[in-house]
C-alpha cells in the first residue's frame, strides 16, 4: 500500500500518543486550528460547528462524540467538518477536568451524593458496565441470567450526573467558542481573500508586462 506505514506502530505507541499526540499537544491544538480556519464555509457556519462540537466534548457519549456532534451541527446548521474538529477540546488532558465538573455539578442538580473518592474507581465503572453489556448480549443466545448490577451502579453514579451535570457548562463552552471563534475566522478569511486576490493581481502585472514587452520586440 501506497500509505502503510514503513514501522507500523505498537498497541502501546498508539495508547500514548492518544493521552500525548506526536509533536505534543501544541502542534495538535495549532493543526486543528488551521483546519477550521481553512474550511470553505461561511464564518458563522464554521463557528455553529465548533460550539456544537465543544458542546458534546462535555456529554459521556464517548464512542458517539463525531455522531453527535453531526447531529447537532445540523440542528443548528452549523459545519458539519467543523464540529467534528470542535470536539477536540474533549482530550485525555481535558476530560478529567470535565468530568469531575459534570458529575459533581450533576450529583448537586439531582440531589444526590457525590463521593470525590469514587474518581478513583470511574474507570472500574465503565469497565464493570462494559462487561455487564457483553454478558447480557450473550445471554441472548445461551441459557445464562442477565446481570444488571454493574449496569445500574454505573447509570446512578457516572452517567445519568454526568449527562446533566455537562448540559450548562457544555452549553456555556459551545457558546462561548462560536463567540470566540466566528471574528477569527472571518478575520482569517478576509485575509486569505486579500492575500490570494494581491497574488493575483501580481501575475495579472506580471503577464501584462509581458505582452507589452513582446509588442515592443514585435
């Protein structure tokens, strides 16, 4: 293949370039910045898609952020490419934050309890829901009882606070970037605009200067 790589990398190099990105985090952040600056759309457009995109940064659909994040770009008419670049404000460095945020915000909306030491034990959590998922899909097909425990556990304490818990400020920080980034991409854009439109004008000179000179000569 044209593009396989010459040293495919290991399970262990993919799993620590997802929590530090090659060329660290700053060279992600500058990338998708000029992806959304280059993106052939109106600015405002452009803006709606990343709010939508920071905006699902802050649910616990993990798995499902680029599907929702579409779909609410499209609820919004906004870029769909760029809410799909907008939930990159959700990485490994920034969802600890968010989901402390979230769950304790969600635990004092629903008025329930919300044990900072359990942080330790989220990860447990989504594996423990996980494994009760697979069990209950086999159970279809065999004569094992469904499980549901873990399942319960996992919706009370993590997902249903979190959910809630990410509405406002997820609505806040979608906001908050369309206001932020819809002047810097038309700014960006208008510039583009000059600098293509001064490029042309100098190859216009340049061939005009051109013809004169093989006038003259003929």
């Amino acid at each position: 293949m044209v593009f396989k790589r010459r040293n495919p990398r290991t399970y262990l190099q993919m799993l620590a370039e997802a929590f530090w990105p090659r060329g660290g985090w700053t060279r992600a952040f500058h990338y998708v910045k000029h992806r959304i600056r280059r993106l052939p759309d109106d600015p405002h457009r452009i803006a709606r898609g990343v709010g939508a995109g920071v905006f699902i940064s802050f649910t616990p659909l993990f798995g499902l952020h680029f599907l929702s994040a579409v779909a609410v770009a499209k609820l919004v008419r906004g870029n769909l490419l760029a809410s799909l670049l907008g939930t990159f404000f959700g990485n490994p460095v920034s969802f600890p934050i968010i989901a402390f945020t979230s769950m304790k915000l969600g635990h004092l909306i629903l008025g329930t309890n919300f044990d900072e030491s359990q942080n330790a034990t989220l990860f447990g959590k989504f594996v423990g829901a996980g494994e009760d998922l697979k069990h209950n899909f086999l159970a279809i097909f065999t004569d094992a009882t469904t499980q549901w425990a873990n399942l319960y556990n996992f919706w009370n304490e993590v997902f249903l606070p979190y959910l809630v818990g990410g509405l406002l400020p997820g609505i806040v920080a979608g906001v908050v970037s369309y206001y932020l980034s819809e002047p810097l991409i038309a700014a960006y854009q208008k510039h583009r605009r000059k600098r293509l439109r001064d490029r042309f004008e100098k190859l216009r000179a340049r061939l005009h200067a051109r013809q004169e000179q093989a006038r003259e000569k003929g």
